[in-house]
C-alpha cells in the first residue's frame, strides 16, 4: 500500500474507516473504530513526507468535493 500512496495524488485520495477489521497500527488486532482516521492520515503524511494538516485538509476537500459540498 505504501508504493500506492505514494503514486496516487493527494487530492485524489480519501479516508475512511468502514473496514470492521482492517483497523491501523497501533490498533491492529482490535475493531476498526472511526476515530483511528488520524493514524491514517499520519502514515499518509510519513510516506508522501509532507505535513499532517496538509493531509487533513485535502483529504477534508475530497470528501466534501465527492459529495457535492464545494464545488
């Protein structure tokens, strides 16, 4: 996965949590839990090497682009 997001630009990707049990480091082996999100978005901003406020925000843009909340 880390190859993938490193290719994939960032406002193309989203953040979501809907696998039961597929949960993040550190959480690996318990419920995938919403609020594991930001540990998403900080392996996302390690692996492209930039800012985890940069990743919150464009990953924020992506959700409200996808459901028609901004244009």
């Amino acid at each position: 996965l880390t190859e993938i997001v490193k290719n994939i630009p960032l406002d193309k990707i989203l953040i979501e949590t809907d696998s039961p049990y597929l949960s993040p480091i550190p959480f690996r082996g318990k419920r995938n839990e919403p609020s594991y999100v930001i540990e998403i978005a900080k392996k996302i901003a390690k692996i492209k090497n930039i800012n985890l406020n940069d990743v919150e925000n464009a990953t924020m843009d992506n959700t409200l682009k996808l459901f028609h909340k901004i244009s």
